[in-house]
C-alpha cells in the first residue's frame, strides 16, 4: 500500500538534485510505495502507466528472447527513474522492468510525469542527462559482454548494484545473477568462487557480501569507471531553476 511521503527524505538522487520549488511542484503526485523481489514494473510492449524513483530497491531492464533466454540491459537504482520511455514520447519499451532488489521507492502517474517533463525547466533538463548516463551504461554493458571475462563482468555488475543500494550486503542468488549477465550458472558461481577465495566478498545462502571494494574496482574492467564517472558527470550539478 501507498505511504505519505510527508516528512521523507528524498533518497532518489534525481529527485534530490531538484531545486526546492520544482521538488515540492511534484510532492502531491508522489506516493512512497514498497518494490517485492521479482515484481514486474512493466511488461514488453504494454503502456507504462506509473513511473519510479527507487530509494533502496534496484530495477533491472531485461530483454528476453524467444527461446526464454534473458539478459540485463539496463540497471536502474536511487540514481534513476523506471519509465523512461514516458518522456521520450514512446510510451512503451520491449524489455520488462523487474525489481531484482527490494525497498522503497516512490511512484507518479506517467501522464502526469510527461505534462511535467513538457514544461521544461530543471525537471527536464535533469531527466534528459539521465537518459545520456543510462544510454552510456547501456552502450557501455554491450561491449563489456562481448569483451570481457565473465569475472571482470560480476565485478562490474557488482560494483554497480552497490551504488544503488549503498550497501556492502544484498540479497542475490547465482541463478538470478547469471540470467541478468546472459551467462550460465556454472560460470557465474566459478567466478563467484574466485572473488570470494580473493577475499573481494563473501557469498552464502543468497546473500553477498563485499568485503574488499577496492579489490573489487582492481578487479573490475574499465567498464565501471567509465559508467560511475558518466554519472557522476551528467548528475553531479544541479539544474539552475527556471524561475531565477
């Protein structure tokens, strides 16, 4: 069930990085809402009806073939919002947006979110370098499946859920692990079993732990440097209000 988001604090970066005024323009149509593990946000092809900033929970945008095989193209956490495809006029998307951590986040009316967005002003400037950093992650992701290991890859992947949650443990199991890289288990749990012997994490009964991030970034291909700093970059700076 929907929450007040009264006296919240605003943990989605994007909605943190609004100028006052243009946050508080949004508040009457924001509800905190809870994520489960494995709910659908929205499925392929179908009208996104509702939009979200996510606090702790970490989306994935995943594409399935037609032999049921699936891989992660986008991950969505509290640097982002699930519905980008709002503001870009299409309104809908082939992947599936699916919560693979857990948390809260707040959720808008999609026709709402586009009436905003169309006004201009900081709202849209600021969804507009995000869809810039989330198209460098994408991008980024494509060439770092076809190039590198499947070790570099978990470090990377890893590295990035960690962001979003602000947190060194998650609930995450090797099945669901090797079904967002596009892998098979076996080579996800031998890279896991690498890591954790290296002393980067620790992996039991479906939760990670890690322990060494600045091993793990070492261990990392250039891949996650490349996206954080794409962030950083694009998000960092507050948009100028348009009323000043």
């Amino acid at each position: 069930m929907p929450q007040s988001i009264d006296s919240v604090p605003i943990e989605n970066r994007l909605l943190a990085a609004l100028p006052a005024n243009e946050y508080q323009r949004l508040v009457p149509h924001l509800e905190l809402v809870k994520v489960s593990i494995h709910q659908v946000l929205y499925e392929p092809n179908e009208p996104i009806t509702h939009v979200y900033f996510p606090h702790q929970a970490v989306v994935s945008l995943v594409t399935s073939m037609e032999d049921g095989s699936t891989i992660e193209v986008g991950l969505v956490g509290s640097e982002g919002m699930v519905g980008i495809p709002v503001i870009l006029g299409g309104n809908m998307t082939n992947n599936q947006a699916y919560v693979q951590i857990p948390g809260a986040a707040m959720r808008m009316n999609a026709n709402i979110l586009k009436t905003e967005f169309n006004r201009g002003g900081p709202l849209q400037t600021l969804l507009l370098r995000y869809c810039q950093a989330l198209l460098t992650q994408v991008s980024q992701s494509v060439a770092c499946n076809r190039f590198h290991t499947i070790e570099k890859r978990l470090a990377r992947w890893m590295l990035l859920v960690q962001d979003s949650v602000d947190s060194d443990e998650f609930a995450l199991t090797q099945e669901f692990i090797a079904q967002m890289l596009g892998t098979r288990r076996p080579g996800v749990t031998e890279a896991a079993g690498t890591l954790q012997k290296a002393g980067m994490l620790r992996y039991s009964r479906g939760k990670i732990t890690i322990v060494n991030r600045e091993a793990l970034e070492a261990t990392a291909c250039e891949c996650y440097r490349v996206i954080s700093d794409e962030f950083a970059r694009l998000l960092a700076n507050q948009p100028e209000s348009d009323s000043k």
